[in-house]
C-alpha cells in the first residue's frame, strides 16, 4: 500500500481510501500503536475498564444521544443493530429505501443474515405513514429507515418524515431505527450540499437507533458508529457479535481525535470539512500558481498546453450524488505522440503515484483534492515528463 496523489476531484474516493485523517488522529494513531495505552484499563479506579468509553462521551456530546457504541464499519452496525433488536420478529421498511451500496451490500440481503423477517410497504417512489400503520403485528420489532446518500428520487415521490414515523412506533411500543450510511455532524448546507441530515438532527426527530460511518463525511477512520437510548445501547453492549465487530486501539485513538476536532469546532483541521468548504477563489488562485509553474518547467519543450480550467468537484463516498462543488483545475494536453492514455500511464508510475482525470483529450488535475505540499511534489517530477 502506498500513498499517492488524489486528482480526481472526488473528496471520498473510495478506491483511494476514503477521508484524509487529521494531523491530530494520525499523532493519535502514532501513539497508540508504539505504546501501551489505557485501552480498557480506568486509570482512576485502577480496575478494567471499556475500550468503548473513550469515544462514546464524546458521541453523545456532539449527537445528543443519550448512549453510543462503535463497531468497524457501516455494515456491521447496521446487522448487529438488526440481529440483536429484531432477529425473532419483523423489520417494516419502505420499498423505496431497499438499497444498494458498494460491493453489493444490499440491505434486504443484511436483513435476511439477520434472521429477520423483513415486511416492505408502500411502492418505489411514494410511500405513507398508513402503510407503516397498516403493516404493525404482533411480530414487528422495529421500523427501519434508510437514508438513500447514494441516490437520490425526484418527481412524484412521497416519503414519512422521521417525526412521524417515531411517534407512529413509539405510540405501539416499537423502536425506530435510521441507517445513515454517510453520516455527517455538521449541517453542510451553507456549503450548497443539501438533503444530508446530521445524525443530531435524527436523534433529535424521535429515531431511537441510528447508524453512521466514520470514514466518509465524518472525516475520520473506518468505523460504523450507532447512536441513540441507552437501554437500546445496552442491549447492543451484551450481545455476543459485538466482540466479532469490534474496534482496535488505533481506530479508537484516531476516532477519538477526530471528535475532539468536532467539539472544539475546530472543523478547518479535518481534511475532508477543508475540502468541502474551501473557497473557490483559492482554488483558482492555486491552479494558477500550479500552471504558471509547470509552465516554466516545459517552457523549452514544445505539444505541452497547459491551461486553468474550471471544474465540478464532488463529494464521493455515495453521498450528495446530485451535487457538485464548482471548482478549478490544470488542464494538460500532451504533445501528439504521447497523448492522455500514455501521460496517465506516466503518472501513475511515478513515487508518488498521480491519479488525475482524462476529459477531451485532456488530463485534468482538480486540485480540491491534491493535499497540501502535493501541487510542489507535483511540480518537482515535471521535468521527468520530458522521458516520456
């Protein structure tokens, strides 16, 4: 595994690890995993202590949940949450919410290794609170919601908000459940990102379990979080899968970093929050400097074309997929006898690895996404562009 430089423009590109951690996590990380630490020892009582309490104070500080728990992804939230609380009984969810992720996660399949009986009501695009009425038995456990961060419907399309949907379980005595999926803790919509609710927002709404990961719009590393009651939390606490789930020291210590970031609002540190929110006005201020640059360096070599060009950015990582963030870009078009294909071969060779996009001919570097110091590593392997 190396590290390599992300032009792509996508903030939470999967194929290439998802979010950047903070300086903080990483000295987090870097500490946890040359030392022994207090991962489940009470440095008050000098007795044992829960790896889990390092993070979950913290959780529900910044969600006003009132307990949480962390497993190692997503998908393991999600099952667990559904084996332990409805594995006897009936699990309602709205056809419209049937979805699939990557590497075909697809949650009527998660629902049948849980050993639930899943009940779908209403149709693909329209779904009523008296269907989720109409669907109560004496088996229903729980009534799952799925937040579709992958996809989105548009037109003649009805869902329940989760307000009703709570009151609606709450007053027959089920519990409320929302997988997330992406996840965020702040509202991104002064940024132009709208439909993502934070997972305060769900607690808030009545949903009694929520389930989120860390590695997304999070910002921070794999992990699959699960807020919401304490009674709930506690049952999820004792069932044997979690221990099958569970976190190491390192994702701890880089999670843990990561929501100390959140709660002293200090968001301009988390890499995935600076991505988001940069200004474009630096953007378009760092492809000049980046173009006049490579210019320089290919002055003497003639077919190079290199311009400032203006781009869509997106989030990646399935979330905000009808969204783009209006970004800048350096536009290369190679000399004839070397063209895009064999340029990106190139790049993608060189220490590190540069992964940038092809449009008209054109390899573009988007550089939202290139870290800071990358645009000067960039620049120092373009005069091997010359061996090409």
């Amino acid at each position: 595994m190396r590290p390599v430089i992300n032009a792509t423009g996508v903030i939470v590109h999967t194929n290439l690890g998802r979010s950047c951690l903070a300086d903080e996590a990483i000295a987090s990380v870097h500490d946890a995993s040359r030392c022994y630490t207090n991962l489940e020892y009470n440095l008050e009582t000098g007795k044992r202590g829960r790896r889990y309490d390092h993070v979950e104070w913290l959780l529900c500080q910044l969600t006003g949940a009132e307990a949480a728990l962390v497993v190692n992804n997503n998908a393991g939230a999600v099952l667990m949450c559904l084996t332990a609380l409805a594995s006897d009984g009936e699990i309602i969810i709205s056809r419209g919410e049937l979805i699939e992720i990557g590497e075909s996660f697809r949650i009527p399949d998660i629902m049948a290794l849980s050993g639930a009986k899943m009940v779908e009501v209403g149709t693909t695009n329209r779904t009523h609170l008296y269907d989720y009425e109409r669907a109560i038995t004496e088996e229903t456990r729980l009534i799952l919601k799925v937040h579709p961060s992958n996809y989105r419907i548009v037109g003649f399309y009805s869902e329940v908000v989760r307000e009703d949907l709570a009151n609606l379980a709450h007053s027959r005595g089920l519990l409320v459940m929302e997988d997330l999926g992406s996840g965020t803790l702040v509202d991104l919509s002064t940024y132009g990102l709208k439909g993502e609710p934070t997972i305060g927002q769900c607690i808030k709404d009545g949903v009694d379990i929520v389930t989120f990961s860390g590695d997304k719009l999070l910002g921070g590393p794999q992990i699959g979080g699960i807020v919401g009651k304490k009674d709930v939390i506690a049952k999820l606490k004792k069932h044997p899968m979690l221990r099958a789930l569970r976190v190491d020291k390192m994702t701890l210590a880089a999670l843990e970093a990561t929501l100390r970031l959140y709660l002293r609002e200090e968001h301009s540190k988390i890499p995935t929050l600076t991505m988001l929110m940069v200004d474009p006005n630096d953007l378009k201020m760092r492809a000049e400097n980046l173009a006049n640059s490579l210019r320089e360096l290919l002055i003497s070599e003639k077919g190079w074309n290199i311009d400032v060009i203006e781009v869509k950015d997106v989030v990646g990582g399935g979330a905000f997929p009808d969204d783009e963030l209006s970004g800048f870009g350096v536009a290369i078009a190679p000399p004839e006898e070397i063209g895009p294909s064999r340029f990106t071969a190139f790049l993608r060779q060189l220490e590190p690895p540069v992964i940038a996009n092809v449009d008209q001919e054109r390899v573009i570097f988007h550089v939202r996404t290139m870290r800071p110091g990358e645009d000067d590593l960039l620049i120092s392997k373009a005069e091997t562009w010359r061996n090409i």
